[in-house]
C-alpha cells in the first residue's frame, strides 16, 4: 500500500525521537494501536520482527516503515542485537494509493506531475536507495524538535521536507530506465568499495569501460559528475558522523575516506561553505535514551492551542472525508 501525504496542507508534527539499545540487552517492540496518527521508522541498524495489523515484516537495516491512521504495530519477537532508529509521529492530510493500480503506475512514471507537485508518495515498507541522506535529514528533525522555541511550526515545514526527500528517494528508484539501473549497480558498487583512493578511471576499469564515457553516461543519467558523486558521499557520511557522535575531526575524515584531514577539511568548506567545526554546532545536540519508549506521552504543549486543534480537527474531517 503506498500512501499519497498531502504537503500543501499543514503536516503537524507530533513526536520525533531516536532510539538506541546496546548489544545484549533485550527488547520487544511495544504493542502499539494508532489513533489519527502517522508514525515513520526508519531503522538504521539491527533488525526487528514486527505485526502491521496482523500482517507480520521483518524491518531491516536502510529500511523505511510508514505505520498509519488506526493501524495496530507490534513486535513479534526479543532482539538482543543493537539497534538504532528513527521514529516521528505526525498527523496529515491522505489518500490510499493501492499498489500496481492505473493511477500508481502513472505516478511512478512520471504522467501525474500534479499529484507530485502536490502529494508526498511513500510506501508502509520500503528499502531506502540513499540511507545515509536520510539518516542526516532524520537527526536534523531530532535535532530541531529537541530545542525549545518560541515558534515551533519549523518542525512542521522541515518534517515535511524529509517526507518529500523520501518520497523522491522512493520514487527514483523504482521508476529508472534499464540504462538508469545499469548506473545505479554502479553507484551501488561505489558505496560498497568507498576508499581514499577511488578515482572515476579506477571505477571505469571495473566495469570495463572508458573513464570519459562513463562520466559523461553518468552525468546524463544524475545530473551529476561520477566525481562529485563520489566526493558528495564521503562528504554526506561525514556531515552524519559529525551530527550523530562526537568523534574529532581528523577521525571523521579518515572514516568518510578522506587520504588527510587537510584535504577532508578545505574540501568540506569548499563544498559545504563552512568547516566541519562548525557544521558540527549548527546540527548535533545532547539527547537522551533509553530501551524504553513510551508512545503515549503527552501531546507537546504546543498542541493545546486552540489553533492548532482546530487545525488537527479539520485535518481527521478531512481524511475521513476523502
């Protein structure tokens, strides 16, 4: 089932956390029943057995689990493994999209800009073709809603930034011509085989091609230099690194792949405009955890506002009229 987010009426952000159990230590993920909430996971390592409405999944690493209105989810089994994820509850505007239907496949295609122009296409379960983007753009939003401000509707705007950036992570992946696919095994053969030294002729070599036509193949099909590729996912894993742990920055840039930190960091400045220093203050803070999450927390305060439970209110009329 894929679901159609209406982005052009307001999405309201409920809750958007991160969650992290050390190896050893058990966990069963809490029986969970939906009111009128959406709830997005994103689980970045480990492996969960779960039940979407009596229908059991195995959530994986790079995966993505949109759980809606009215949905029951649980898990089905203990892990002892480590796990990391993402989760944000949120209320919006839908539509159901059923899967291989008419309409669904002329979206994929590309013959329905309006509704692209207008609606966010995500899936209930789906692999992720760029995790580590949208690893970055998650800790961003756990990073935003953790502070406290005198406006919040920020939350709102950048939550649905990451719907849409899922959604065209979705979209694109599934909708590439065989030519577009024959490019994605490369890329795909990159992220695995990322070192200091990978060069655009060393990836030609490879896969038995020249060097200038592969980079003109590839910038055709991306609308990006196969050079810039690889130099734009060292650069995305170290703006994650740098938002998500506290490690230096000489040890950040031998983990992204970089042959020296002075090089790591004049092309991180030169790229991103400023240094890793202080891209590290603009986007990471102190979070808590533990291996217990507790759903049915408060509503923030915010949602006491009688605006905005008018808002929600015409949002749950709105559903239930579509």
């Amino acid at each position: 089932m894929n679901y159609l987010i209406n982005i052009n009426k307001p999405i309201l952000n409920i809750w958007t956390k991160e969650f992290i159990k050390e190896e050893g230590s058990v966990w069963v993920h809490p029986s969970q029943q939906h009111s009128q909430d959406f709830e997005l996971t994103i689980l970045e390592k480990g492996s969960l057995n779960l039940s979407l409405n009596g229908k059991p999944l195995i959530l994986n690493e790079g995966e993505a689990l949109l759980t809606p209105p009215f949905a029951h989810l649980m898990g089905t089994k203990p892990t002892y493994s480590a796990i990391y994820l993402y989760w944000t509850h949120f209320f919006a505007e839908y539509k159901n999209l059923k899967d291989n239907d008419s309409l669904s496949k002329q979206i994929i295609s590309g013959k329905k800009q309006y509704i692209l122009d207008n609606y966010a296409v995500i899936p209930d379960h789906f692999i992720l073709h760029n995790p580590t983007q949208i690893y970055l753009l998650f800790n961003q939003l756990v990073n935003i809603t953790a502070k406290k401000r005198k406006i919040n509707r920020g939350n709102d705007l950048f939550l649905s930034y990451l719907l849409t950036a899922i959604s065209n992570d979705y979209l694109e992946n599934i909708s590439k011509t065989e030519k577009e696919k024959n490019i994605n095994i490369i890329s795909e053969w990159i992220k695995v085989n990322i070192s200091p030294h990978l060069t655009v002729k060393k990836v030609a070599q490879k896969f038995g091609l020249n060097s200038n036509y592969l980079s003109r193949a590839f910038k055709k099909e991306t609308n990006i230099p196969l050079k810039s590729y690889i130099i734009n996912m060292k650069l995305d894993y170290a703006k994650y690194l740098l938002s998500t742990t506290y490690l230096s920055v000489s040890e950040i840039s031998y983990k992204s792949y970089f042959s020296d930190t002075k090089l790591f960091f004049h092309t991180f400045k030169k790229r991103v405009g400023i240094t890793p220093s202080q891209y590290r203050n603009l986007t990471s803070s102190t979070k808590y955890n533990s291996n217990f999450v507790d759903q049915k927390m408060p509503l923030p305060s915010e949602f006491g506002t009688i605006a905005i439970r008018k808002l929600i209110n015409e949002i749950v009329e709105e559903n239930k009229n579509a």
